[in-house]
C-alpha cells in the first residue's frame, strides 16, 4: 500500500514537473530566468489605493492567473494605501534609511513618478527582452525604470440628472461660471490641472491663475475613486477625474454620469509599474510587471479598472480614444521626458495643493 502511494506522489510530481516545464518553455532565456527566482522568492506585497488594480476585491484573480500562465506558486498581499505622491515619498525614505519598500511595485503616473525616477530609486530593467514582441521601446521609459501598463482618459465627469444642457461643461473654463460655485469637488492633488503649468499647454501663470479662481467654485475634495459622490448629487461634477475608469465602471450600472473630455485639456494619460530597488520581492514583482501587459491580465485590467493600455490594438480604452479621434479631438500624451523638461509643473503642483487644500 505504501508503495502504491509513493507511485502515485512520484507521478503526481512528475506530472507538475511537467507542466511548470512546458509553461515555462514559451518564454524568451530571460523571462525564464524571472520566473524560477520569483517562484523561489514566493511572494508579492503591494500597497496602492483601493481603486487601484481593482483593490482588495481583484488581488485572487490575478494571483491565479498569474500562477496559471507561469507555472508558479506566488503569493500575492494586499494593504491598501495612501495616494501615489505619498507612497512615493514612504519608499524614497525607506530605501534612505536601509529599509524594504512598503510595495513590491510603485505604481504612478507621470508627474508623481518623474521626481522619484531621478534619484534612481527604482531598479533598471530590460524589459523588451523579457516579452518581446508584446513589450515594445516605446512602452519603457526613465532609464528602463518605468513601464507603461495601462492608460488613462482624463475628463470631468458630471451628473446629468442635475445639471442642465445650458451649463453642460466642454471646456475647463466653463467651471467658472456662477452656476458651478460651490457645486463641484477636485482631488486634492490636482489631478492633471498640474499638467497644464507645462509652457506649451497654458503655461504656469495662467494655470495658477485658473486654479485660484477655480479654487473659489469648490466645494470639496474626494480622491478618484469616490465618484459615487457625483452620483448621489453631493457634488455636480469631479475636475478632473484621474483617467476615467471609475466614470466608466458606474455607466456600466446605469449611473447618471456623463464623461467630458474637455476641449481646453485633452490627454491620455499613461500609468507606470516600477521595481524599487528595496523591494523584498523584485523578481516577483518583474513577472508580474510584465505579467500585465499580456493580452490576458490587459483584459483583466479592463474588467476590473476601466483600463488599459491604449496602445494595443485590442484596447477597449484605444477603440475610445481612436472614436474621439475621429471626431476631431487632437490628444496630447505626456511622457516621462516630457514631464522632465518641464520642471516647472512638479513647482507649480505644490503650489496647487496648497490653494485647493484650503477648502
């Protein structure tokens, strides 16, 4: 009997021996590599907003498909953070004072990741290598510490059950005008406002100059993922929301919401994955890095956060972008480069905060 039984284990190892192998065998040498050191490293903890990534609710589902792709048994813990500046400025001071990095993986956009990316605070890697021909140059960027995973669709969302078409917003501008006073919230990090400092979009003094007078139209600030607060009419509209994605979620589930990509600020925006160099898992955190930007975890992506990158020709958020596209709307993409020749807009978002967070 225990003979049989040793039999049957040995198959049974054999057989996911097998199958790990064969999971293995379509990737590049270096893909290779990752996966073995991140199944020895057996873990990933992370810790970004709720919203993010589908929050607590969606972490199962990627660690499975994770698993199930790589033949590996990774352990994925989540703790939800603050947002992407302040968990930013934890790591830089963890790795300063010799400790592990409260994420495996930052996750930021450009003008929060731009400071951190040039005091080298994330590890370089060569990420083309590790997926080619999915993973193209153009998706890496500072110095192959940033990847490109998904995309935002910036806007100003509304309640379209409280507001009439008369004052129904096109333009940034238009949240001036008397109707708005004390009727709409703002992040209070000035989500994309920021952005618009940059010399060849309005320039700093006319931003600055905007959000001063904006500021006095504010009635509250509530993070991206709070838009249920435009929903119930506690506040007529979000400016600017993030990237969209909450927006899109609640149309889903027949919200009153309406997405405004104003005609003064058009972008799309990108959203990056680096690997601190005191993350405790970096191997992990590289193979699920390039783990999500497969066609199979970008569709995941979209199930669970409206997003995805937008330059895949499958891209649900891409077919919207293309559509406004064609009628006529002419979007600007900031990169990382971008951001870092403009200086002035991580100056002038200090400033920002300060005004709107006077509410």
């Amino acid at each position: 009997m225990k003979s049989t039984v040793r039999s049957v284990l040995f198959v049974l190892s054999v057989l996911c021996a097998a199958s790990s192998d064969a999971a293995q065998s379509q990737w590049s040498p270096a893909m290779t590599t990752v996966i073995q050191e991140a199944n020895k490293e057996g873990k990933l903890k992370f810790s970004w907003g709720e919203g993010t990534l589908g929050g607590t609710k969606r972490m199962s589902v990627y660690e499975n498909a994770l698993n199930k792709m790589f033949g590996t048994n990774i352990k994925i813990g989540f703790t939800p953070g603050p947002s992407m500046p302040a968990i930013g400025s934890q790591i830089a001071t963890e790795l300063a004072a010799g400790q592990t990095a409260v994420t495996d993986i930052y996750i930021g956009s450009e003008s929060y990741l731009v400071p951190l990316v040039n005091r080298k605070i994330f590890h370089a890697v060569e990420w083309t290598k590790l997926l080619p021909g999915r993973i193209s140059a153009q998706m890496v960027e500072g110095d192959n510490q940033s990847l490109r995973v998904y995309s935002g669709l910036p806007g100003t969302p509304y309640n379209k059950t409280r507001v009439p078409k008369n004052e129904v917003p096109t333009t940034l501008k238009d949240f001036l005008k008397p109707f708005w006073k004390g009727k709409i919230a703002s992040t209070p990090y000035v989500t994309g406002l920021n952005l618009l400092a940059a010399k060849e979009l309005w320039g700093r003094e006319v931003a600055l100059d905007y959000v001063k007078q904006f500021s006095k139209q504010v009635a509250g600030l509530i993070r991206c993922n709070e838009m249920e607060r435009v929903v119930t009419g506690e506040f007529l509209s979000l400016v600017m929301d993030c990237n969209g994605a909450r927006t899109f979620e609640l149309q889903t589930q027949g919200a009153p919401l309406e997405h405004v990509i104003p005609s003064d600020a058009p972008m799309v925006r990108h959203f990056y994955l680096s690997i601190p160099k005191n993350a405790e898992h970096p191997n992990a955190a590289k193979l699920f890095t390039t783990f999500m930007l497969t066609k199979e975890a970008q569709k995941l992506l979209w199930e669970s956060d409206f997003s995805d990158l937008y330059m895949f020709p499958e891209s649900q958020l891409g077919q919207k972008v293309r559509a406004l596209e064609k009628r006529g709307v002419k979007f600007f993409v900031p990169t990382l480069e971008w951001v870092a020749n403009n200086p002035e807009i991580e100056k002038v978002s200090e400033e920002m905060v300060k005004i709107v967070s006077q509410k």
